[in-house]
C-alpha cells in the first residue's frame, strides 16, 4: 500500500508548503501531514537555491571572494563578510587599527537592526497583521538609507576589507546615525509594548513553535531560537570579538521559549543594538580606519565566530599559500536551525506552520548545500551526457524520439 | 518585565494618527528617487592617467570590466569597457585602482531591454 | 410598472449597489492604506481590478464539477442583489418591503457563504479543501451570535422587516441605545462573515494561498469578488438601517444620512480590519461561542423583557 493511500484511508491529508508558497519568501519545500487542522509530521526539504558560493570563493582571489562572500545573504551581508575578513585576518596576522573595529561594530549594530525589523514585518504579515508589518517596514527604511549612505549600496554595504574598512564615518554622518537612534528607539519601545499587550498577537505566538532548552541542545540551534530558551549563546557576549572586546553586550534572553520568546528576544536585541551604536558612536577613536592586506596568505587554516542577526556565523579558510583559498566553509545560522524545524512544527495547527517557519528568520539560500555521496556505489554525480542519455532513454519509453533535437552545447 | 494588561486593537491609537498623515511611501516614477550621496553607481573612467596596469581587471570578482590599450605602447590610447549585466558595483576596481583614474557616480538607472546594449564603454 | 423597473435596476436598486459598492470597496482599501502610512489606490482602482479580472481566460480544473463551478459564483452575487433589494435606502421602505423580510435577508446573506464553501469543496485541491471546511466550520461559529443580535433589535420592536423595524426606531430614537451592545456583536460577526480581519483564517494568503477560491480565474473569479463588494455594502446597508435609523422625513436627506452611516460604519469595519492579527480557527470557533454567543443571548432576553415592560 502506497503512502497516499494509506493517508487516504486514515483520513490524513498531506499539505504541500513550497516551493512555492505565499508565506515563503524564498523556495524550501515542507510537506506537513495533517490530522484534522493538527500537524501530525512535517518533512522538511531544503537544497532548491544551491547557488555554490564556496565553490565560487575557491575558484578566485580573496580580494575577489570578498564580494562573492558578501552575497551570501542578502539581509546580514556585513556579518558574513565581517566573518570572513576575521578568518582572514587571523590567518595573515593583521592588526586592524580601532577605529576600524568601531565602525564594523556600528555597520553591524544597524544591520542587526533592519535585520529584526524585517523580521518582525514578515512575522506580523505571516499571521495577518498587515499594519504592523507596513509600519516596521517603514522605520527600516530609515536604516537601510543610513547604510547606504555609510556604505554606498541598501543591501551590499561593501563596507568591510580585508585590515579595516572601505570607508570612513564622517562627523556629520555619526551625528545622523545618532538622530536615527532617536527616532527609532522611540517606535521601537512602542513595538515592544504593543508586543506585551495586544491580545491577538500574543494568542497567535504565545505557546507556538515550542523547543525547549535540552531540545536547543539536541538539536544545536543558535540566534534568538536558542535565546529565547534561556540558552545565552551569544558570540559578542560569550567569545567577544573586534569592538566588542572593548564594549560589553548585555546579554538578553527569555524563558518562553517559543515564538513569542523570540519575539521578545529580538525586539529587546533591537533596544540593546540602539545602545551600542550610541556608545560606539561616542567613543570612537581616531586613527587609520586600514592596514594593507597582503595578497597571498601563509599556508594554514583558520576559523572564526561572528554573532549574525540570525545567530553564529562561522566562516572557515584554508590556504595553502596562493592568492586564492583553498577551502572556504560557511556555516550560515539558519543552517543550524533547520534541524530543529520539524520537531518545532509537530503538534501544533496548519494555521501555525508559517509563523512557526518564519520564527527562525530562515535564509534558504544561505544554507543550501549539494550533497556527494561517496560509498556504497551511490555516487549520485551525473555528467552531462549521462544525464542526456538518461532523458532519451525515458522519452523513447514514453514512446518519443528525441534523439534528433540538437541541443546547444553548454 | 511587569506584566501588563493585554488587550486588543492597540494599534487603533497610532493607525488613526496616521491617517493624518503624509504618508511614507512615494510615487517612484514623478517623485525623488532616493538615492544617497556617496551611492555606489556606474564607474566614471579617466583615461588620461591610466597606465593599463589592469589591476582592476584582475581584482573585479565577476570580470564586468575590461582595459584596453587600442595604441601603441608609446602613445597610450586607454579604453574601459563595462558590461553592467556583469557589475555588482562593489567598486572594489576604485579602490584597486594605483592611479585613481576610476571613480564611481551616483548614476543607478542603467537597466535595458537588451543585452548588448548592457556592454558599454566608459 | 416602468417606475418599479427603473427602482429594481437602476436607484435605489442594483445600479446603485454596483456603484456604490465600488465606491465603499475604494474607502475601504484607501483607508485601509492611509492606516499603514501608504498612498493607497487611486479611486477607479475597484472598477479597473474587476474589469482586469474580467477579461482574463477562465480556468477550470480538470476534476471540478463543471456546472456547480460555474454556477456558484452567479448564485451567490444574485442572492446578495436580492437581499439588498428588501434594505430601504430611499424614503423609508425598500423596493420589495414585506412582513418578514429581515429573515429572509439573513437566509440570502448565507448564501455566499455557502456558495464559497460548495466552490472550495468541488475544485478538488488540498488548499480550497482545507478552506472550504474552514469557511463552514466558522459559518457555524458565528452564524448563532449574528442571528441573535440582527434579531434583537427586532424583538424590541415587533416587527420582522426591515423597513417596520427602522420605522419603529425612527419614531423611538431612545430605544436605539438598548441595542448597543447587539450592534457591537453585529460589527463583529459581520466581519467574520464578510471574512476579514481578524476572523479571515478561510482564506489566509500566507497559510492556505487564498482559501476556497485558489482554482478561481477570470469572470469567474470577478463575480466572487463583486459578491465579497456588494456583501459588505448590504451588511454595512443593513447595520445602518437597524441600529442607526434616524430620519428627518424627507427622503433626499434620508438618503444622504444613509450614505453618512454606510461609511461609517465602513471605517470602523477598517479600523477592526487594520488593527488587529488573523486568529486561528479554533480561536474564532472559541470567542463566537463563550462570549458573543452569551451575550448576543442576554441582548435578546433583556429586549423580549423590555418589550414586555414597556408595554409596547
């Protein structure tokens, strides 16, 4: 007896969620098994955006990987590049001068910021809640044009280099950074009260997406999933790197581990990043904002740990002394949060599914990896004209010859 | 965090302020278009100090420009060819640059109907 | 017998509803907008979108019921168009007043919904499915509380039709005020009807990509939506009409307070719509009946014992 049949005959109906799926803003595949409204087993299948970016990485200069590196994601770019041109510079052995630090922890704080904000738009759109997603949506703006004008770009600020950074921050600009802070830290406590006190968002969060404290474990979530069960794992308090070796983080969590948890836990983030770009800003020191990087590194391996909007990113090199990395590895946050995934959908409402999805801020494309199988004889690496050979084998099943069409050459 | 009391429509309060309001978004097509000083936008190319050293060349991570040197090695005819299908503008070819002879404008409205007319010169 | 004709087709009957609603259904989306800090569309939007949708190919799946598919949404525009026809909007009584009216309106305003249930049911896809039955199961929760607060207004005063009842008040303005409460519950068994915000889990967008409708394309698609429009302007229509029946006598006034209370009521229909997140069936299932359903209860136990009191 097939699957579908018998899901038939236990009256069991199975839901696809993606590719393609209003909720989901990138593709992923989730096949939820439904008993009723009740999710009975979630599958959840990820790998339709592989875009091989390590590859991409190996196969050019670090200067050039720089900017493939910054593409990862499209939200927390300054995290991933921040991560890398630490790997590298522990690698070489360079001394990044202060100032430098102070202005990647300020990029990085308002980077937190759209993050969160964006977050919280597309959480609020996932249960219904329009207004508050165009409001978050509007105030992010103000960050975004903030970062372009620090960076030059709304998404790939381009600020990080290897040694330092790109650009530095005016006077006149740190003064705006700082009006900013003002103007958001006043809508942001009016989020974080309207998060405590309105009663149809609480119903919807509140108790949904649960994983409690051993479940982070097991399953070695990270970011505001792990926070919001009471699990401080944050890299900027528990391995302080770049400025914040200078500056102390407050470490924020919660203990609702659920969706609301995180929700609590990202909007208090928010109130504590306004704080750190106001210190930063405050006590930034002068100087050169950059060393010259060599163009070749030593031959070794280097790995480092930089705190993402979305968690621990860490980033991997190894270098056998070319101007091009040997091995480059990128382990993405969201990567780290899919596994608890199905656990945290099981048992809770089809109604549930999306906001429970959104709630760890996934990235799709940031995680998705091709998989060699090595062993067994199940090498699943297929040539080109294995694979066309395949197709006209199926095709003259099916009673058609293709074997006339000529296809261009790739 | 004290508790406080939960209720619902808390948001009638500012949605009404709003209604007051400008509101934020803008027509794109008649309105400003937003773009900062300092964007990172189309390279600007000074040909005369050039040395055609292509270190840009060699350092752009998506090969979208290209030098040439359509004289001779004595009297130096520079070219810069940019193919913006390519470009990310990371202008990571302005700061490579020895000579600063690129630059990059704030110009960002560069999208066409065809791929030809995407390689440009500058 | 011309007169009659020009009155059911053109004003105050369905001509009218055809644009007016288009005009209530522009206030709603550009409200809704200025709400949320946007611009909003610009006022032949509703118009355009429907002629859009008009023109597009229609689209039936392979094992959808033909008939039932095209059928149902002819059925459920039609009966909206018949029950507005018993709402009196110009001089006091509607085109087909008669005793008993107020009945057959809620009966009729049933009748989209089902119709959206029998849609969902009979395109065979898993989303329209799970929306159909949601769609019945929230029928179910609110339809008990609606018909208890659309009725208790009549209770008070004697009489089943429309335009009795708006007479009655009209002549006893005072009593309009006992009836605040049924209001408050029709306001919001009104929205779950018309499934919007925050009683819109039917057809979630971000849960079931639309609900029952999800097979619907073209005309077919545009009459559904012309039945979600021309619903909301009965409802608003017949809300007006009974827990707001002031008039001053003479009908073009009449007709301009109509227009006053239909928008008002609109706005704060937006306002609920715009303030508050989707609840989850269960949720809705639970708020219909342990508290609205209670209250609409004693509403109507507190009007059949003033009606006794009063000795009306």
């Amino acid at each position: 007896m097939s699957d579908r049949e018998k899901n038939e005959r236990n009256h069991k109906v199975v839901v696809p969620i993606g590719p393609q799926h209003p909720s989901l803003k990138e593709p992923g595949s989730f096949k939820i098994t439904l008993d009723g409204e009740k999710v009975e087993r979630a599958v959840v299948e990820i790998g339709y955006n592989h875009r091989g970016i390590e590859k991409a990485c190996e196969s050019r200069n670090y200067i050039q990987a720089l900017y493939i590196i910054e593409r990862v994601c499209g939200i927390c770019s300054h995290a991933h590049t921040s991560c890398f041109c630490q790997t590298f510079e522990d690698l070489a052995g360079l001394e990044v001068p202060r100032r430098a630090h102070y202005i990647r922890g300020i990029v990085g704080e308002l980077e937190r910021l759209h993050s969160h904000l964006l977050w919280l738009g597309v959480a609020s759109h996932e249960i219904g809640f329009d207004t508050l997603f165009m409001y978050t949506w509007r105030d992010r703006e103000l960050v975004l044009d903030l970062l372009a004008r620090i960076g030059g770009n709304r998404v790939n600020y381009g600020v990080n280099t290897y040694g330092g950074v790109r650009r530095d921050l005016e006077p006149e600009l740190m003064e705006d950074v700082l009006h900013v802070c003002d103007l958001l830290e006043e809508k942001l406590k009016y989020y974080a009260d309207l998060a405590m006190t309105e009663s149809t968002l609480i119903a919807r969060l509140k108790g949904i997406g649960v994983l409690l404290p051993e479940d982070v474990k097991k399953y070695s979530a990270v970011g505001p999933v792990a926070r919001a069960a009471g699990i401080m794992d944050d890299i900027r308090v528990t391995e302080p790197y770049g400025v914040f070796r200078e500056i102390a983080v407050n470490p924020v969590t919660d203990d609702h581990c659920d969706v609301y948890g995180r929700t609590l836990v990202r909007v208090k983030e928010m109130l504590e990043a306004i704080r750190l770009i106001r210190i930063m800003v405050k006590e930034i020191p002068d100087g050169p904002i950059s060393v010259r990087p060599p163009r070749k590194l030593p031959v070794g391996e280097a790995l480092s740990r930089v705190e993402a909007p979305r968690g621990e990113d860490i980033h991997y090199i190894r270098s056998t002394g070319a101007d091009a990395p040997d091995r480059v590895r990128v382990r993405a946050p969201s990567e780290a949060n899919w596994h608890g995934m199905s656990h945290m959908l099981e048992g809770f409402q089809l109604a549930d599914v999306p906001i429970i999805i959104a709630a760890i801020d996934p990235c799709y494309s940031c995680t998705d990896r091709a998989i060699h199988l090595i062993g067994d004889g199940v090498n699943q690496l297929t040539d080109w004209a294995q694979i066309r050979a395949l197709s006209i084998e199926q095709y003259k099943a099916r009673g058609i010859d293709p074997g006339s069409i000529k296809i261009r050459e790739f | 965090m004290k508790n406080k009391q939960e209720r619902p429509g808390g948001l009638a309060g500012l949605a009404i302020k709003n209604l007051f309001r400008n509101p934020a978004t803008q027509v794109h097509q008649f309105g400003e278009d937003g773009i900062q000083k300092g964007y990172r936008g189309k390279l600007l190319y000074d040909s005369t100090t050039c040395i055609n050293c292509v270190m840009c060349m060699r350092d752009c991570p998506t090969g979208a420009i290209t030098i040439k040197n359509l004289g001779t090695k004595e009297e130096k005819q520079m070219h810069a060819y940019l193919n913006l299908g390519r470009c990310v503008f990371c202008c990571q070819c302005v700061d490579t640059c020895p000579k600063k002879c690129l630059s990059c404008s704030s110009d960002v409205l560069l999208a066409n109907f065809n791929r030809e007319s995407l390689e440009i010169e500058l | 017998m011309l007169l009659a004709i020009f009155h059911v087709l053109v004003f105050p009957g369905l001509l009218f509803l055809g644009a007016y609603s288009f005009l209530l259904e522009f206030v709603d989306r550009k409200v809704y907008a200025r709400m949320q800090s946007r611009k909003g569309p610009p006022w032949y939007q509703p118009l355009a979108d429907m002629l859009k949708l008009i023109g597009k190919k229609v689209i039936v799946p392979r094992n959808a019921h033909k008939f039932f598919f095209a059928a149902l949404p002819t059925v459920s525009l039609a009966a909206v168009c018949a029950a507005f026809l018993c709402i009196p909007i110009w001089g006091g009584t509607a085109i087909t007043a008669y005793s008993g009216d107020l009945i057959a309106v809620l009966y009729l305003l049933t009748i989209p919904t089902l119709c959206h249930f029998l849609a969902g049911y009979s395109s065979h896809e898993v989303y329209s499915t799970i929306g159909a039955f949601r769609t019945l199961t929230q029928m179910f929760a609110y339809e008990v509380p609606l018909f208890m607060a659309f009725l208790s207004p009549a209770i008070l005063a004697g009489s089943w039709s429309i335009s009795g009842i708006s007479a009655f008040y009209a002549a006893h303005p005072l009593y309009t005020l006992i009836n605040i409460p049924a209001f408050l519950i029709s306001l919001l068994t009104s929205q779950s009807k018309l499934e919007r915000m925050p009683f819109d889990a039917p057809e979630a967008e971000t849960e079931i990509v639309g609900g029952a409708l999800v097979e619907y394309s073209g005309r077919y698609l545009a009459y559904f939506r012309a039945t979600a429009i021309t619903e909301l302007t009965a409802i608003a229509s017949v809300l007006a009409a009974l827990y707001l029946p002031f008039s001053t006598g003479t009908p073009w006034l009449d007709f301009v307070l109509y227009l006053g209370k239909t928008f008002g009521i609109v706005l704060i229909m937006v306002l609920l719509r715009a303030t508050m997140a989707r609840i989850r069936i269960d949720q809705t299932l639970k708020f219909f009946w342990s508290i609205l359903t209670p209250l609409a209860m004693a509403q109507m136990i507190l009007n059949l014992l003033l009606r006794g009191g009063l000795g009306l």
